[in-house]
C-alpha cells in the first residue's frame, strides 16, 4: 500500500517520560526510515516550545502533525494549532499522537500506539475523523488573563494538586503508579475547597468540593476514567462534580474512581452542557491535559469538531 502524500511532522519531548522518550525516539525513527516513511522532525528543548514548533510547522506548509510524548506534550502541539488570535491556522491540518509519556491519558481513549508497526499505519492507511477542543479562559500565573485549549481533561481539586506533585517529583516509576503515589500523598494534605459551578449560565453546585472533571474524553491521572461517558466527538462537555469528602472518602474511592463506577456514589454529581464555569473565593489552580498551567476562576467552551485526527 502507497504511503499517502501528506506532509508529516513530528514533534517530539526528549524529555517526557523522565529522559526515555529520547533513547524510544531514536529507535522509532530509524524504524520509520527503514520502512521508507517521509517525515520531518522538530525537537523540544523547553517548556511550550511544542507551540512554537507546531505553528512554523503549519505555516510552513506541513498537513500532519504528530505529537510524541505525554499530555502535556499533546497539549502543546494542540495549541499550537491555532495563532495567537485564536484562529486555526490551517483548518484541514491533522493531529496524530504517539504516546511516551507518564500519564497517555487521551491516547488511551483512542488507542494510539507506540508501536512501530502501528504507528506506520499512520501513513499508509490512515484513518480520518473529527474531534472537539475545549477553550479554557483563566489566569495565567504571570496574572494575567489566558486563553488556552485542551483535547482531553481540565479538573480542579484533588487532581490538579495530584498533577502538580506528579510534575515537580521524577517520574521514573511509570505513569500509573506516579499518579497513584502522587494522589494519596495529595490526599494527606488535601483541603476540600468551597466552589460553584455554573453551566450554561445555571448555578447546579455551591459548596465544599474535593474535584471538579470537564472531560471531553474520559481519562486523566495515568487511567483514572473519571468523565467514563465523555465522547470525543458528541459537541458536550461531560462534567463531574465530587462533594467535598474526608481523607479516609478519598482514599475509599480511588478504585472506583479508576474503573470508572464513581457515578454511583449520591456524592458524585454528573452533568453535560456547552459551557462551564468554575468560581471560588479560594486560590484556585488547575489542570488540563497533565499540565497546570494557571488558576483563578475558570471558564470551559466545547468547541464542536474543531480538530481533525488521524488514528
């Protein structure tokens, strides 16, 4: 089967997974060579340099763009799909994932692989869909305020102060079991935090909260299913709200929680709408797609088949 003609560029973290992914990398692309795959490749080399690279890439006139690392690799090349005013910069690009991170949280939804043989079908017998964004509005943490967008989750709470221990600690130990060491130690320091939410201009929750999940997809935390009926391409934002619980709660519904059967729980508020808000008189910090990238009240918009996808 012929290779298809669209221009393909990787971009790759060295850095994600604690340093593996450069030596992963360096196998796969020989593998790619062998198997007379034409592609470029731009490497990152700091924080949100991903953006960069992802924009000059478009403009410079690539169609395919594959993200190789974790979510918060994924997140980046998302963002840089669009420009600084908040357009996309080419409308028919794609987006492809080769998951090498510590979580891998929407590549597990969609099942992209690291496989050589299945990342080679990427090129030679490509599948196309649609997926939804979501615009996050919030402060960033120079206080200023931000637009940015995610593929996968946003939470507030208990797993975005999980993310951030996970991302300040190494990560050699894995994804799953660095979210589950980095939740329980959470757990012993972590204050319910007093909240509302807001969607589609209806207050449905005032009070003590220990997570808020928008999903778009369904994982975050390295396999945690908190958002289980998110799908991808529906145009809905799938929202989870958690009553504030004690620490011994908080441990008692991490299984739960993994396995996706938390809705039971008369604790656990499920809802879906197009726009969500999140207001607090606490500091409020967040997460999307593994990173936290600022706080203060939040704002999420379902943006309906804003991205193309290549599985």
């Amino acid at each position: 089967m012929a290779e298809n003609n669209i221009r393909s560029m990787f971009v790759v973290n060295p850095a994600s997974a604690n340093g593996r992914t450069r030596k992963t990398w360096t196998q796969l692309e020989k593998f790619l060579k062998q198997n007379y795959i034409t592609f470029a490749v731009s490497m990152t080399s700091r924080p949100w340099e991903a953006i960069e690279l992802t924009r000059k890439a478009l403009r410079d006139g690539y169609e395919h763009i594959i993200a190789v690392g974790g979510d918060g690799t994924l997140n980046e090349v998302v963002n840089g799909f669009f420009d600084d005013q908040g357009i996309l910069i080419n409308d028919s690009a794609h987006l492809s994932m080769i998951p090498m991170g510590t979580g891998g949280d929407f590549a597990r939804m969609m099942q992209f692989s690291n496989q050589p043989e299945n990342i080679v079908r990427l090129f030679l017998n490509p599948k196309t869909m649609k997926c939804d964004l979501v615009r996050a509005t919030f402060t960033s943490w120079q206080a200023e305020p931000t637009c940015r967008y995610f593929i996968n989750i946003a939470d507030v709470g208990l797993g975005s102060d999980t993310v951030f221990r996970v991302n300040r600690n190494s990560k050699i130990m894995g994804g799953a079991l660095s979210f589950l060491v980095g939740a329980v130690t959470s757990i012993i320091a972590f204050k319910n935090v007093s909240l509302q939410v807001t969607i589609d201009d209806r207050n449905v929750y005032t009070g003590e909260s220990c997570l808020v999940a928008v999903g778009n997809g369904q994982y975050f935390g390295g396999g945690m299913r908190v958002t289980p009926k998110a799908i991808i391409n529906d145009g809905w934002l799938d929202i989870i709200v958690v009553e504030g619980l004690g620490k011994l709660e908080l441990m008692s519904n991490i299984i739960p929680i993994r396995k996706g059967e938390h809705l039971k729980n008369p604790r656990v508020h499920y809802y879906t709408g197009k726009k969500v808000m999140i207001e607090s008189q606490d500091n409020l910090y967040f997460e999307m797609d593994g990173e936290t990238p600022g706080q203060g009240d939040l704002t999420f918009e379902i943006l309906p088949a804003a991205m193309n996808l290549i599985v």
